[in-house]
C-alpha cells in the first residue's frame, strides 16, 4: 500500500508539473488568438441608396465596401474606418450626414472583418498599407478620415506616411498596442504571458507589434486632428487619446465626452462639434491661411449616444 501511495503522489506530481508547463503555453496561444482573430461580424445592412457595392484592392487582401456619393456641389471625401469586431455598416449614419453636406463617402470592411479576406487583423501594421490603397482610387481632395478605435489608429498611422489626407476625425484611439492588449488581458495573464502571447501573434501574423503606435505616428503628423474619447472609457482608457494630443505638433483639439464608455463618443450632439471643426478646417485648407499649431482639450458632448451618426 505504502508503495502504491507513492506511486500515485509521484504520478500527481508529475500531473501538476506538466500543467504548470502547459498552461501558461496554452494561455499564450489563446491570447495570440485573440489578437488575432477578433470576432467576425458579417454584413446584414443594406447598401445605402447613394452607394454602391465594391471592391477595393487592399495589401493582397480584397477589401468589400461602399463608395457613396454626396450631394452637390462637391466638398471632397470622407473614408470612414470601422473599430475592431464590426464592419461597414457603422458608417450608415456618416454617409446620410455627410452625403447632404457634399461629401463623398468610402467604408470598407477591413481585413478580417466583415465581408472582406485576410486571416489576421494587425491593428494597423498592414490596416494602414490597405486604407493607402483605398486612397490612391479617389480623385482629388480634400480627404477626411474618420476613425473609431481600431478605425482611429489605422487612421493616424496612415497619416504619418500619406500626405494626400487633409484631415483626422479620431474617437476612441489606442495609443500603442502593446499598452492597450495589456490592460485588457485577464487578470491572471502573467508579464511572461502576455510576451509569449505577442511573439506569437507577431509570428503568425509576420508583423511588428512594436510598430503598431499612433502615438509613434502622431508625432509625424502636422495636419488638423479631432480627438474624441468617452471619460468613462474603461476599455481604452482616455489617456490614450491624451497621450495621442500631447504628440500632435498641428493643429489639435481633444473632447472627452462626459458620461461615455468605449464606442460611445459619437454621440449625437457631438456631431455639431465635429462638422464645426471640419467646416473651419476645409475653409482654411481652402483660403490657404496659415492654420494655427496650437491645440485646446476640453470636455463636452452629452445626451443619449448615437454610434451611428
């Protein structure tokens, strides 16, 4: 008997020793998928009567999206970049705004999104090499790029290399991602972990997560941008965009929206804001007067939220 229990405790041991080895490899591969392979939101809306169906040619990934167009005369074009797990319908309420005040309007499901190919999302790595391409099909300016949260990033990324985007709408930014997959890891995901979990994301994904920063692109940016961010985001937190502003050496302007969580910004009355801005930016791109470099924060915006609008 004295035998057998020995038996049976080294056999416990050596249970517990390979589960120790084991799990945290596993929780590893989980998170690589995570990042990875965010939830897949298929299209269930119907094109908006201004648009048309297309298909524009991404970094070797077919991208599905509207090209919509405004009323006349035109303004210029507004490509609006979705945030993680959604995909073109979002911007519905962007192209009816937008649309009657003589905007042209471009939504796309990014890679790994939506309708769209690609395995992997990278967060902007290779998001911001696609949008380039989007850009390269519209016919002449000004463009507007209005982003939430993953949309935001690859929107300030691809700024700090394409200086054919006259202007940024930016809610709910991640300054770096690295930052922000860390404050959204569970609890129990170790430092070690959360290494193993990104090298592995990087390998499968043949990308750079260092690289992925719109706070590294920010300060490469000098054309006007709005940042927006709910107070009571706890998913991204708002030092995100203020970290975000603090690089920004344009013209600059942060709301954080009192009351608001993650995608939750937008809100209704905050549009005012928003059209205010893009109208005083556009008439200054136009006249040519010298835009000023300064920037302002403040908070503002209330009411029942409208992430559509």
């Amino acid at each position: 008997m004295a035998i057998r229990s020995s038996l049976v405790g080294v056999a416990v041991v050596a249970i517990l020793l390979v589960a120790c080895a084991t799990i945290p490899n596993q929780l590893a591969a989980a998170g690589a998928g995570g990042l990875l392979h965010p939830s897949r939101r298929h299209l269930t809306t119907a094109t908006p009567s201004t648009c048309i169906d297309t298909t524009f040619a991404g970094d070797g990934v077919e991208l599905k999206g509207w090209r919509c167009r405004g009323a006349l005369p035109r303004r210029g074009t507004v490509v609006y970049l979705h945030g993680v797990a959604d995909n073109r319908s979002s911007a519905v309420g962007v192209i009816d705004r937008f649309g009657k005040r003589g905007f042209d309007v471009i939504a796309y499901d990014s890679r790994a999104h939506g309708e769209s190919s690609g395995d992997f999302c990278t967060y902007g790595f290779f998001e911001k090499r696609d949008l380039h391409r989007v850009i390269d099909g519209i016919e002449g300016g000004p463009i507007v790029l209005i982003g939430t949260s993953l949309g935001a990033a690859v929107a300030l990324q691809e700024a700090a290399l394409d200086s054919r985007i006259t202007a940024i709408v930016a809610a709910e930014t991640f300054s770096d991602l690295r930052t922000v997959a860390t404050e959204r890891a569970p609890f129990f995901f170790t430092a070690k972990i959360i290494d193993r979990a990104f090298r592995s994301a990087e390998q499968q994904g043949h990308f750079d997560a260092r690289e992925v920063s719109a706070v590294t692109a920010a300060a490469a940016i000098n054309i006007p941008v709005l940042l927006l961010h709910g107070a009571n985001d706890t998913d991204t937190a708002p030092d995100h965009s203020r970290r975000v502003f603090a690089a920004l050496g344009g013209p600059k302007r942060l709301i954080l929206v009192p009351g608001a969580r993650h995608n939750e910004s937008l809100r209704a009355d905050v549009w005012n804001d928003i059209e205010r801005w893009l109208d005083d930016v556009l008439a200054s791109d136009k006249t040519g007067r010298k835009r000023s470099a300064g920037g302002s924060e403040r908070k503002g915006g209330g009411g029942p939220p409208a992430p559509h609008l």
